[in-house]
C-alpha cells in the first residue's frame, strides 16, 4: 500500500497558514475611531472550563496546560507560530550523542545547559538539581503522572555536570522517536517549592527509572509516600502559597467557575534576553481567565466586551459574527488550523459495546458530513483514524464511515441484537439478563455544537433500534466520569503536538489505568506491538508503514467513532496585537501586545 500523498490535507492547512500566522492589520483611521471599554493592560480571556490543577505534571486538560505555560517553563517548547522546538529554560537545544558502551550502552544522551540568567522568584539560580527532582516526581509510581509517564519510560539515567550546576545529561536505555521532544518539553519546578523537606534527595533517579524497584520502592519507602500524598494534594494545584514556577506570571486566585488571575511578576529575569521571542514574551501586566461553559454567555461576553479573546466560537456564531458589521471592526475573526480532532468514545469494556461489531453499527448512526455542513458550517475536514490529516502517515485510504441505518441494524443482528419484544429497541440476553441496547452519551453542558449533534445522533440512533439518554455535564464532571471509566459513549476532542505521534498514551493496554490516557479501555495485543515497535523505529519509512498498519487495526476496531478535524474559531479584540497558532487553544495570552489607541 501507497503512503497518501495529502494534497487534500495539506490543501486545507496552507488555505488557512497566512490566517494562522499573521497579525490582525487594521488603517489608523479605523482604530482611531473605536472606543474599547477595557483600557488597562490585562488580557480578559474565555474559557470554556475549568482548568483541573494548576500542576503541569499533573494537570491533564488542555485549559490547565495554557495556564501553567504562563508560570512553569520547559527546557524547550514550541513555538506557537511555526511549531518548531526551541530553547526556553535551556540555553540551546541539547547535544545529542548516541552511546556505545557502559550502563547506558545502545541508548542516547541529551545534554542540556540551563540558561545562565535563569532564577527562581527568591532569585535563586534555576539548576541541574531542580531538574533532577522534576524527573524524580514525574517517575515516582504513586504521582498521579501515568499520563507523562507512558512518554518516558525509556529514560533510564540522569547525571549532572560536577562542574556546573547549570549543565546535566539525561540518558535513555534506547532510541525513540521522540526522544528529544519528551526529555526536554516537561516543566521544571523549584524543588525548594515542591519538596521542602528534601523527601526525594535519598532515592537515586535511577531506582525509579526502573519499573521494578520503582514499584517495590513505592510499597517500601515512606519518603516516597509522603511526598506523592503532599504533591497530588489539592494546596500544590490550587494554592497560592503552594505554585511556583520560572514563567513570567504567578498565581493570584482561582474563584472556582467565574475567574482565575494571574499577575506579571516584576524584573522577571526573561523579560530582556529576547522581548520578540512569542516563549519568553510576557506583554501583558495581567491575565485573566474567565470561566464560560455556556456559548450563548460567552457570546454575550465577547460582543460587551468583558472578554478580549474567544476561541472554539461555535460555528454558526462564528459566521453571524462574520456578518456584524461592528464586532469586525471591534474584533479580528480568524480561523487557523487546530491540532485536534473530535470523536465519540466507546466504553469498549462496557458489555453493551464490548462487541467491535455493535461499535460500528454505532458509527454508521452519525451522519458527520451532515454536522459538519450544518452544524459546523463547513468549517471542518472528516477524520477516519487517530491521526490528524495533516500528519504524513495519515491514512486516508480507508474508506470514510457512512451513515446508514440499515447497514447498522445489519450489524446489530449479526451480534445478536433484535427486537424481540416490539418496542423499537433492540435487546439481547447478556450475562444471563434480558438487555436493551439503551446508552448514555455524556456531552460538555456548555457547548451548543456538542448539544445539537447530540439531538441528530439520538434521533439517528432510533432509527436502527438504539436509545440514547443524552446527558451534560460539566467538562470536569465529564472528566471525571471518563477517568473512572464510569460511562457508555462521551463527546471528546485530542489536541497533538507537532511532532511524530506516540499512540502509546491513549491506545496502548498499559495505559488503560484512572491516570492513563486510554480512556475508552482498548486492550489489544496486536496493536500494544505495533505501538511498541512504532516507537523505537527511527527508519522514516518503515515507520510509517506500521502507522499504516495500526490505522488500520484501529478503523476494524472501532474504539472510537472519529468524527472531524476542525477549524478554530477565534475572535480577538482589535485593541491587542495577536497571533492566532495552530497549538491549543489558539491563542497565547502572553504575546498580545496592547495597541497605543488614541
């Protein structure tokens, strides 16, 4: 089989790449004319929920994750306008070197230096030490981390330089795709903040880079105890006292579902290295996150203008906005591409779905290309697989899922569901128990799209005998209940980085677990080999062959129905300079430069 060209998928990221990358332009005569009603130099941001912590080892959403990038910095990050990694904490990438012998033999080290300028808040010097202790935190087995985890445990050892305290390598038992984005994309904390009492200092890296001593470690050690029952504690998410980092912002309060602040901190040590550079800017003297999940509040938000910036607008919003003469002039309507796609998950271990048969007759219930074009007004691309469209490997030769009630009660027979009693839905004895095929599908309470795609798929369902309970919650409810595997089907959305994908985290078996991200409890051999081999194969072009391979086992299995890549869609107010980027959620509250109008 053929590696797709793309041109379809390229097609819609460069129609959109001039949008995504350049700044809202407007005459001076217009912007002389526009009185805004916010004049201090705080950018009022939407949400459209809650962060879950402000921990960025711990924090699993992508609105935490925008929130942490303004306290806690990585080694390297990417820049969000051309998604290339680069130094942020570090003075430079890291000297990579493959090994050939001693204890880290057939592995590879990535040596870093800490930028010399780089300080904590008391001014202390950030260090190779203050690493060391994030890598010990993120490996201790009883943090709740699995998430970051599932990424890194390939690395084996970590050394700092007896020479200077700025300078450390850290090595990996052997290659991996993604090595160096994953050694050096987590967020160093001040080991001062975060272990005060010095609980880790004891216990070597490398005794918890080692599955099995880690383990023994966690049943054994009291310091380990301790100090994951203070870190996964509420105080070092949602404390002021308790978050610390290198950013140009710190915490001030977090008014649970209204509003959380932060504040520019004075003679922030980055502020002078490099004012253009969109990872150490810092523009704005206050940032203020408000917490919306309704759409037609955040609507009425943005057009009063509490709010500045406003992304994943729902669709049909987005284009009466296009048509408002005066929130055009007042705000910059763009679309760049997004990094993320939606999808319907499946509890795959639920008896009701644990047949991949009943899970695509579900498929074959939801008409995407109808949501896209009156729902989402076109603004969005059909996704067939776990890969965005616009990666390389992308597989879209398999064919998209049609909607087709007929073929889905087909199906539903084949797997022994029929009527049997005559009123409309179809049933089967399971465990020794008549059971109706009668599911819940939990959507976030907030999103309009969300709710209306929600009331096509329950009537579409009806149509082959399937009774769906429509059910919103919060989006941390919703979380919660995904985390807990305590659910049937639930309206989801992944963002990814741009880099090779990692399908480990969400898709392999040992990821299935209440801190994992393999939601949708997917357990299959064949595809845990395919993961484990995709991730050690550095040949290009045999790496792709096996995403191909995977894609396709994921399309026969069906844990997910994959729904579509969106556009984003953002409003932002004409009083700042901006960039919109392809990374979530869009927009980089730090980079927005207030405009000097008259």
């Amino acid at each position: 089989m053929k590696l797709s060209s793309q041109n379809q998928s390229w097609l819609f990221l460069l129609l959109f790449i001039a949008v995504s990358c350049g700044s809202d332009a407007d005459s001076g005569s217009q912007q002389a004319a526009l009185v805004f009603k916010q004049t201090s130099n705080t950018v009022f941001a939407r949400f459209p929920a809650e962060p879950d912590r402000l921990n960025p080892i711990l924090a699993t959403s992508a609105y935490a994750r925008a929130i942490n990038e303004q306290i806690f910095q990585n080694l390297l990050h990417f820049d969000p306008y051309t998604l290339e990694l680069r130094p942020q904490l570090a003075a430079a990438r890291p000297v990579v070197r493959e090994v050939a012998d001693g204890k880290y033999a057939g592995g590879v080290g990535y040596t870093f230096n800490i930028r010399e300028e780089a300080v904590w808040d008391d001014g202390s010097p950030i260090t190779a030490e203050d690493v060391a202790f994030t890598m010990k935190a993120i490996f201790n087995p009883l943090v709740n981390a699995a998430h970051v985890r599932a990424y890194m445990e390939f690395v084996s050892g970590f050394e700092t330089d007896p020479s200077n305290p700025r300078a450390f390598t850290v090595y990996t038992n052997e290659k991996y795709i993604i090595g160096e984005p994953v050694v050096s994309n987590i967020s160093v904390l001040p080991k001062a903040v975060y272990d005060p009492s010095g609980l880790l200092d004891d216990i070597p890296f490398s005794e918890l880079a080692d599955a099995e001593k880690a383990s023994r470690l966690a049943k054994e050690s009291k310091a380990l105890q301790a100090f994951a029952e203070a870190f996964n504690s509420a105080p070092y998410s949602r404390e002021k006292d308790f978050i610390s980092g290198s950013g140009p912002y710190r915490f001030v309060r977090w008014e649970t579902g209204q509003e959380l602040v932060l504040e520019k901190k004075e003679g922030w040590w980055g502020e002078s290295i490099a004012p253009n550079d969109p990872l150490l800017s810092a523009y704005p003297q206050n940032l203020s996150f408000k917490i919306i999940p309704d759409q037609v509040a955040s609507m009425a938000a943005l057009k009063d203008e509490q709010v500045d910036v406003v992304s994943q607008i729902d669709a049909k919003d987005f284009t009466d906005l296009q048509a408002n003469e005066e929130m055009t002039r007042r705000f910059s309507l763009q679309t760049p591409p997004s990094m993320v796609y939606y999808y319907v998950g499946l509890n795959n271990k639920n008896p009701k779905l644990a047949d991949k048969r009943v899970r695509r007759a579900i498929a074959h219930l939801l008409d995407v290309d109808e949501l896209i074009n009156t729902l989402y007004y076109g603004l969005a691309q059909r996704t067939v697989g776990p890969f965005h469209p616009t990666k390389p490997y992308y597989h879209d030769e398999l064919p998209l899922i049609a909607y087709n009630p007929e073929k889905a009660r087909a199906l539903l027979a084949e797997a022994g569901w029929e009527d049997t009693n005559g009123n409309g839905i179809v049933d089967k004895v399971i465990n020794g128990m008549p059971t109706e095929l009668a599911l819940e599908y939990m959507i976030s309470a907030g999103s309009k799209f969300a709710n209306n795609m929600a009331l096509i798929f329950q009537d579409n369902a009806r149509k082959a005998g399937v009774e769906i309970t429509i059910a919103p919650k919060e989006f941390t409810v919703l979380t919660d209940h995904a985390k807990r595997r305590d659910y049937d089907m639930y309206a989801g959305a992944w963002g990814q980085d741009p880099v090779v994908d990692d399908p480990k985290q969400l898709w392999h078996s040992e990821s299935d677990t209440p801190s994992g991200g393999n939601r949708v409890s997917f357990n299959n051999a064949e595809a845990d080999r395919l993961i484990d081999e995709i991730r050690e194969t550095l040949d290009e072009e045999k790496r792709n062959a096996l995403y191909l391979k995977f894609q396709e086992l994921i399309y026969e299995e069906q844990p997910y129905i994959f729904l579509f890549a969106p556009l984003e869609r953002i409003a932002i107010s004409k009083r700042f300079e901006a960039k919109t980027s392809a990374r979530r959620p869009g927009f980089f509250v730090n980079d927005f430069k207030q405009k000097n109008i008259q």
